[in-house]
C-alpha cells in the first residue's frame, strides 16, 4: 500500500507534498529576495531615485524570464512525460533540442534590445530624471539576457529532475554571489548601478554552471544529451504548452509598463520609486506560488504519463487546499513585517515609505487568491494542455489586470493603481473555477 501512494519516488500524504515543494519554494523566495538586493544596494549608494532604474527595466526582465520559463516548462512537462512512459533516449532528445534553441532565440532578443536600445527605454517609461540610472543598467543586461534566459529554463528542468533541494542550494549560491558583488562593485569600486548589473547576471550563471556539470560532466539525469535535429513542430509544442507561463511573466513586465506610467501621472518619479518596492513585495509573493507550481507540475505530468488516475485525484485535493492554506499565511507574514519590509529600502516616515505602505496594505488581500489561480494555470501545463492554460493566464495576467488597472484609477486616482491587482485576482477566480469543471472529467483529476 506504501508504495501506490509514492509519486517518482515520493510518498504522498497532506505533508509530504509540502516538503517535497518546500525546496522549490524556497527557490523562487530566494530568486525575489535576491532580485531585491540590488534594488537595495542602488538605494544605499546610488539614491532613492534611482532605485526606479530596476523596476522600469522589469518589462524587459520579464520578458527575458518569460521566454527562459516558456521553454523550461513546455519543455519539462514533454521530458518529463517521456520519462514516465520509460522513453528516456525521446526525452534526451527533446532537451538537447531545447539547449539549442534556447542559444538562438536568445541571441535574436539580445540584438534587437540593443539595437533599439532608447526606444525601448523610452517605451519602459524612462525619464529625463531617470534614464541616465537606467541606461547603464539597461545595457549590461541585455547584453546578457542568454544566461538570465538559460538560467529560468535551466533552473525548471532541475526541479523537474526532482533536485528541488539542489537547485535551492544552487540558486542560494547565485544569490549570495550576487549580494557579495554588489558590494564589491557598487561600494569598493564605485562602479555605480553599473556594477549592480554586473552582479546580477554573474549570479545568473550559478545555474548554468550547475547543469554544466549535471548533465555533462557527471551525468546523473535520467536522460543525456542526444544526436538531434531541430523538429519545428516539437518546438512549436513546447513553446505553446509553456506559453501560459510565458504570459504570466511577459504579462506582468507589460502591466509594470502600464503601472510605471500610472504612478508617475498620480504620484511623479518618488511614486515610481515607491512602485519599485512595492513590486518587489509583490513579486516576493507571487514566488512563493509559483514555487509549489513548478514542484508539483512535473509529479502531475508523471501521474499523467503513467496513468495513475487515484493519486492524481489525490495530488489535485492536497494541492488546492495547501494553494488557501499558503495564501493565508503569506498575507499574515508580509502584513505583519510590512514595515520591516519596506524599511529596508526607504526610511521610515519619508513619502516614498508612505507610499509604498499604502500601497501594499492596500493590495495585499490579492495573495488569498493568488494561489488557486497559478495553480489552476499550471495544472493545464503539466496536462500538456497549453491553449487552456494560456487562456488562463491571459486573461487574469493581462486582460483583466490591465482593465482594473485603468477602470480604477479613472475612478478613484491613485488608490485605484494599488486595489488593481487584488480585484483582478478575486475576478480571476470565475475563469479558473469554470477551467477546472469543464475539464474534470477528461483529466480525472476530481
């Protein structure tokens, strides 16, 4: 009996799940706080101004990370379903044409940013005030976008693996890297914001260097890298079956867009500072879901490979009640230490503080429904069902958030930028309820 309720080697109860997703998690918290480190060491030894730099360059981040994520998931929930039918030459032949892939579409997002590097700062919202703290930073970033974009796909397929707890400690290394370099950087060379571009992509490689050794040198995946040509059809596959993660995260580079521009028209260039912040709360949130997805999308696909309609009917119930269960604790932490939080960028009792406390004491609620929506999302992954899960994210990420967005503020001015996102959740809810009833049956997974 202790053996049908193990999942890829994991036993599965109410509690084992969380500790198996409990490293991924830890994951995702990790990458937003160390994502925040350099919002910090700019604040320090740049100016409260220039923290907005990283913050308007989030659309082009996002849309780096989106295409990484695209790739590691549609490609992991394909891998990973190999496996499970014990196809492992099929899956080692999927990844290695995911590498090569990924090499190219990489290459061709780097030249475009740099060839239209001011249109696109300018289009990210920069400002006269602004954009000298943004070029620089812009630029080295781009310049490197292949290894933040190698290391969202990367960082997936490990997790895939069921290496959560190594890719944990990898990305904990990358991190701390990173906060290391700041310093050194920023502080001791007096490289500016500049440096702390520098930083973050050094500890993006964290990642890559990992896999190198992983997959090439000592060969512990269940799958290898194989003699493969590029099949246009798989790659469109994979592409559209991660597509929903893609939106997720372009989506949100592109409302940050719209939120940039928002919060300069009602509160000018201190409010883009205060969104800054706030958006690195938020993003802190919203990792913590996305980390019990990315562990639990890759044990939905295996139940699916392999047919095991019982535990995936349990899997579904455990993991809709830890998604509420999650939420809750997370709206009581980040409100409880929501003034330690922002402290940490800005001095208690200045107007950027004020702002950015408003703002999130005024949107927190959304985290209560944050988590049933992502997970709904990427259980139409890990099914290989990528146009649901595309509609999914769609619509909560972008259609309905871009209209709170502008309803809201019409309405209610400033207030509404900040009540945008927790309406757009709650609203979210309706179309990821229907999603989940209408495909039960061909899913079994209730």
């Amino acid at each position: 009996m202790k053996e049908k309720n193990k999942v890829n080697g994991f036993h599965l109860s109410v509690w084992s799940v969380i500790k198996i997703v409990a490293p991924s998690i830890f994951t995702f918290v990790f990458i937003a706080a160390y994502q925040m480190v350099d919002g910090i060491f700019i604040e320090r030894y740049v100016g409260d101004l220039a923290i907005s730099a990283t913050n308007l360059f989030y659309p082009i981040l996002g849309l780096f990370a989106a295409t990484g994520i695209m790739l590691g998931t549609g490609g992991n929930a394909m891998i990973v379903k190999h496996v499970g039918e014990g196809n492992s030459k099929k899956a080692g032949q999927v990844f290695s044409e995911l590498l090569i892939f990924t090499l190219i579409i990489s290459a061709a997002i780097t030249a475009v940013c740099l060839l239209f590097s001011d249109p696109i700062m300018e289009l990210c919202g920069a400002t006269a005030g602004n954009i000298e703290f943004m070029r620089p930073y812009y630029m080295v970033m781009c310049t490197f976008s292949f290894a933040i974009i190698m290391q969202s796909m990367l960082g997936i397929l490990i997790i895939g693996e069921g290496k959560t707890t190594v890719a944990a400690i990898v990305i904990m290394v990358g991190g701390t890297l990173n906060c290391v370099l700041d310093y050194v950087f920023m502080k001791v060379f007096g490289m500016g914001i500049k440096g702390a571009a520098i930083a973050t992509v050094i500890g993006y490689t964290s990642t890559i260097v990992y896999a190198v050794y992983y997959y090439l040198i000592a060969r512990r995946s269940s799958y290898k890298i194989e003699l493969c040509k590029i099949n246009i059809k798989e790659i469109g596959t994979i592409c559209f079956n991660g597509s929903s993660d893609m939106v997720s995260n372009l989506a949100g580079g592109v409302t940050a867009l719209f939120m940039n521009h928002l919060a300069f028209k009602y509160y000018g260039e201190i409010g883009v500072s205060a969104l800054s912040v706030w958006s690195y709360v938020q993003f802190l949130i919203i990792a913590v879901f996305m980390g019990y997805v990315s562990a639990i999308e890759p044990m939905f696909s295996f139940l699916y490979g392999k047919g095991d309609v019982p535990m995936r009917r349990k899997l579904f119930k455990i993991s809709m009640v830890w998604s509420v269960v999650i939420g809750a604790v997370v709206f009581v932490l980040v409100y409880a230490f929501r003034a330690q939080l922002i402290g940490i960028f800005f001095a208690e009792g200045t107007e950027f503080f004020t702002i950015a406390e408003y703002g999130l004491v005024v949107s927190l609620i959304a985290s209560l429904a944050v988590g049933v929506n992502t997970f709904a999302s990427g259980l139409f992954t890990a099914f290989s069902n990528g146009g649901v899960s595309f509609v999914l994210s769609m619509v909560r990420t972008f259609l309905i958030l871009t209209v709170f967005l502008y309803l809201l503020t019409y309405l209610w001015g400033g207030i509404g930028l900040w009540l945008a996102w927790p309406a757009a959740e709650f609203a979210s809810l309706i179309p990821s309820a229907i999603a989940l009833i209408v495909y039960k049956d061909k899913y079994k997974y209730t």
